[in-house]
C-alpha cells in the first residue's frame, strides 16, 4: 500500500493510520506521472490552496515557465455517498441545471467505486468507499480518459487518513519566472508559507 502525497489540512479515516503528507507526495506522483508528467512541474506548498472540507488534502502542480498553476488534485471523505452519487449523475443526464453529457460515468468498476469524465469542468472524479478524488489536468489535456484509473488508484492506495502537515517545500527554482511569489508571506496578495522566490 502507497502512502502519498504532501497536500493540506486534517484527514481522518478510521480505516487509515496516521501518517505525515510528506511521505505521500512521492507515492502520487508516482501514480499520476504517466499521464500527467507532474516532475516537469513545480509542486506547490500546501497554503498555496488550502482546503477546509471534511478531510480535505489539496495539491497543486505550478507550471515552470509561467508560474501558474497548471494541474490540481482533491482528495475529501465524503460521509453521504449515495448523495453525492446523485448529483454527479445528474451532470451524467441533465438533471437540476445541468446539459446532458455534461458528464459521464464509467461503467464495469470494482463494488464500491465510482468513476465520472467531468468534460464541463474538464476533470476526472472518482469515489473509492467514501474517499473523493478529483483530478484537474492542464486546459490543453487531450484524454481525460487517461485520468480514470489513476484517479481510482489514489483512493485505493492513498485515500483519506489522519497526518500532521509537516511538509517542508523546496526552494523554488533559479528561473522562476514570478520573481516576487512568497517574498512577503502573510502581506495582501500573497499566501501565506509559500517558498521564497528569487529576490526582485
């Protein structure tokens, strides 16, 4: 069993032993980089996009040349799945206010996993038990199919689980080209605890 990821905030899965995010960041990318390639990104810091969902872990790939976040992961437990189920169907028929083929589900998984091409909001979501994975590739990614079975491993292998947020992040690289990015950590405008950037 994987153990992956560096992301953000407090994760409790009874099912699942403590462990610190920094241990879990190599194991999903491990998963992802086939289809993704996220080691020619930059890894974001957890404060980059923090989450306060119910045992939500965020993380973030920022693209080299132009410092912009560029692919984004979300893991949550979700306590109700049936309901959850329903209303990414309803992006599957054109329920509520939704178009039909907003979406699609895939057919012929394991019992308790649920897969859906969110093709509107350009995005895979899978649900493992009661573990959400969504995945948001670049804008330019061509084959969202691809994401299908990564995105289930990650619930799998990775799922929900209680950790202490003791990622330290790398320096940012010499060409980052956002030459300010976390210069002032805490001031308008900037997140707080994100990498020191190269001096203006």
């Amino acid at each position: 069993m994987l153990w992956t990821s560096v992301c953000t905030t407090n994760l409790h899965c009874p099912q699942r032993a403590t462990n610190p995010p920094s241990g879990r960041y190599p194991g999903i990318s491990a998963i992802v980089e086939p289809s993704l390639h996220v080691s020619e990104y930059v890894f974001a810091t957890p404060d980059v996009n923090p989450m306060e969902t119910h045992n939500g872990l965020a993380c973030r790939w920022f693209d080299r040349k132009t410092g912009q976040p560029a692919i984004s992961m979300f893991i949550d437990q979700i306590d109700d799945v049936d309901k959850t189920l329903a209303g990414l169907r309803a992006q599957v028929t054109g329920e509520d206010y939704y178009e039909p083929g907003f979406a699609s589900e895939v057919s012929g998984l394991g019992p308790g996993e649920y897969a859906f091409v969110r093709k509107f909001a350009h995005s895979v979501t899978a649900i493992v038990g009661h573990c959400r994975v969504s995945v948001h590739p670049p804008d330019d990614y061509q084959d969202l199919a691809e994401l299908i079975e990564p995105a289930l491993e990650i619930g799998r292998s990775v799922g929900c689980s209680a950790y202490e947020n003791d990622y330290v992040p790398s320096p940012l690289p010499d060409d980052w080209p956002i030459k300010n990015w976390g210069i002032a950590p805490g001031t308008e405008g900037f997140p707080p605890g994100v990498p020191p950037g190269p001096p203006l």
